[in-house]
C-alpha cells in the first residue's frame, strides 16, 4: 500500500525506516507536462525546449503551476518565450488562472495553499496564531533558507536596546521601544531568557501543512519556502498588511544588526533575505508609518548592505531615500548626516571617488560647526 501526505509526521507509518520526499516533476516529465497543457504539437516542441525549460526552473516543475501556465499559454495570452517576464508583472492573475480541464480538488495553486491556511484561521491554539504571525515575515524575505539565529539575534538585540546598550551610527539608525513594540509576538521580546519554543513550534505546524521546509545548514536550522509558496504569503495580504509585514520584518533585520558575529557567519545566507526587504518601495514606507522610526529600519539596513559590500543595491537604495526625504545630492543637509554618512562611504566603494570625498568634507565641516567650544 502508498500512503502519501502533505503531513511530514506521517512518515512514523510507513514500514520503511527511509519515507520518500516528492519534490517537483523530473525535468522532461515536466516539460512533457507543460506541452501537452500549452496544446504545443509535438513536432513543434524542439522549437521551444528552451523556453519550456525555463518555465519549468521558474516554477520549480511545481504540477499544478505547469498545468495553470500550460493553460494561459494555449489559450494565446502569451507565448512561452513571454511567460517568464509575464508570471513577473502578473504573478496573482497566472496563479489563479483556472483552466477549465485538469482542475485540481482546491482549483488553483494558491488556493491549495488558502485552504491550509484557512485551517490555521479556525484554530484557536497558540501555535496556529504565531503560525500566521510568521507567514506573512517569510513572505517578505526571500523563498531561501532563513536561519533560526535571526530571530535570536533579534530577541538579544531587544535586551540591549532595553538595557541602553544598542550601538548605532547616529540619530538617525538608533532603535527604541517602537522598533521593540513592532517585532512579531511570538519573539517573546520582553522574556529576560530567550526560548525559541514558539518559534519552532509555528515552525513546525507550517510544515506539517508543507507551507515551509526546513533543514540542517551548517549545524543550524533553518526554514526555506517553495518560490510559489513564498510568492502567496505575501500577495494574500492587503497593502497594509503586506507594510505592517514588511515593518515586522524590517524591525528584525535592524534589531539583529546588533549581533555582527550572526551577519559575519551567515551573511551570504542572509544575503537574498536582505534583498528581498530592501526591494520594497521606500515611499510605500513612509506613507503609513512615522517618517523617523521608518528611516531608522531603513538606514540600519543599509548600513548592513554596506557591510555586505552590495554596493550597487545600496546606491539604489540611496538614491530613493534621497528622493523621498527630499535630500540635495550635492549640498549636505545638516540634519540628515547620517544619510550623507553612509551616501559618501556608497559612492566611494562604488568607484565616485571625486563626489564622495566632497561630501565628505561637508559633513566634517558641519560637525566642527556643531561640537561644542571647550571652556
């Protein structure tokens, strides 16, 4: 007999020690999907391999979604050469597509997804609601594997704030009780001992509905999500709920800051996460939280783009601060240093030598202005 589950625990009743994870299709039976559901004839197929493979990478030959893009290709929407730059631009439309034949029992693929969070909803545990605290901060980051040490450096980035302790660069980056007040619950900020038990146990319930995976990674655990999966947790939330999640997630990431050792040993994990939080819209940002708190999030993670030398990430990153706080690019404003600070340090790992000693020298020059004379 096979039994198959989305349930990872179900494993204990299969008679061999082994169980067999089923990942996305084998790269031909997946293609092979994709062309029958794109009605693609098969004398024509070699013509398209190419992009039937790339649609398949992208989808990580997920069936359903092969099925759903097969459907939207034949239907004349697009080619398969367009998909790709399509499912970008109008990933919720592609997802929801419904072709008539070859429905799945929850219709579409975000759907299959919707009714195991709908489980979550009707549940009135503890772990069900920390579970959904987490989702929509594993859909800001990225589908990648995201190391449970974040969250443990955000909760002792907490004590140091409290304790008065926290470094920063400025003004500008410090973290206060506003940042500590906007961290997901389940982080138990105000324990004086750190216990991840909350943690793990959404952790394990998301998985039990195989929203998210998790493995070792150099001795540490980490959760990972599928692309599509990672793609819904975020497109189910409204426009405030995908900010208030973004703030969530934002308010960790600067809070960990705190923690360098956590930065220098998973960095390049951590690397497509920061990306992922740093790709958002900064006047989204700015439109529904407090201009300070919000630059404070912002600028602390860019000093961590600085730090992981993404310098081409963070001059665009500037250069969108700079236009919502309504900043010169030549003439340094005395009030926002710190913004001028990192900008300078930007331009000069970025090779504008000339520009950044400039800046340099104006602000080295405001902050004579301002130190106070001796007696």
């Amino acid at each position: 007999m096979i039994l198959t589950s989305r349930n990872p625990d179900c494993h204990r009743h299969a008679s061999s020690t082994q169980p067999v994870e089923l990942e996305g299709l084998p790269e031909s039976d997946a293609q092979e999907l994709l062309f029958r559901a794109a009605n693609i004839p098969s004398d024509q197929q070699h013509l398209v391999r190419k992009d039937a493979q790339s649609v398949a990478a992208l989808l990580q030959s997920h069936p359903l979604a092969l099925i759903q893009a097969g459907a939207y290709v034949s239907y004349g929407h697009c080619s398969l050469a367009e998909y790709p730059r399509v499912f970008e631009r109008q990933r919720r439309r592609l997802l929801e597509y419904r072709p008539s034949q070859a429905q799945s029992r929850y219709r579409d693929v975000y759907a299959t997804f919707e009714a195991s969070a709908e489980v979550l909803q009707s549940s009135q545990n503890e772990a069900a609601k920390d579970a959904l605290q987490l989702l929509p901060v594993l859909g800001i980051c990225a589908a990648s594997r995201l190391p449970e040490e974040l969250f443990q450096a955000g909760w002792e980035g907490v004590q140091s704030i409290i304790a008065g302790n926290a470094t920063s660069y400025g003004d500008l980056d410090r973290l206060t009780q506003w940042h500590i007040s906007h961290l997901p619950p389940l982080l138990q900020a105000s324990t004086d001992v750190w216990d991840p038990f909350r943690l793990v146990e959404a952790i394990s319930l998301l998985k039990k509905f195989s929203l998210v995976s998790t493995d070792t990674y150099k001795g540490f655990l980490s959760v990972s999500m599928h692309p599509l999966t990672n793609a819904w947790a975020r497109d189910r939330l409204d426009r405030t709920a995908q900010i208030n999640a973004w703030l969530a997630t934002g308010c960790l990431v600067a809070i960990s800051f705190q923690d360098k050792t956590l930065w220098n040993n998973h960095g390049r994990q951590l690397q497509p996460h920061l990306e992922a939080l740093m790709s958002w819209d900064v006047g989204d940002v700015f439109a529904s939280q407090p201009r300070p708190e919000s630059t404070s999030v912002l600028m602390n993670c860019g000093w961590l783009l600085n730090e992981m030398r993404m310098d081409s990430k963070l001059l665009d990153f500037m250069s969108n601060l700079r236009t919502y706080l309504t900043l010169n690019e030549v003439i340094v404003d005395p009030g926002w240093l710190g913004v001028y600070d990192l900008f300078a340090r930007n331009l000069s790992n970025c090779g504008q030598i000339r520009e950044a000693v400039q800046m340099q020298r104006q602000i080295v020059q405001i902050k004579e202005q301002t130190l106070p004379e001796d007696d």
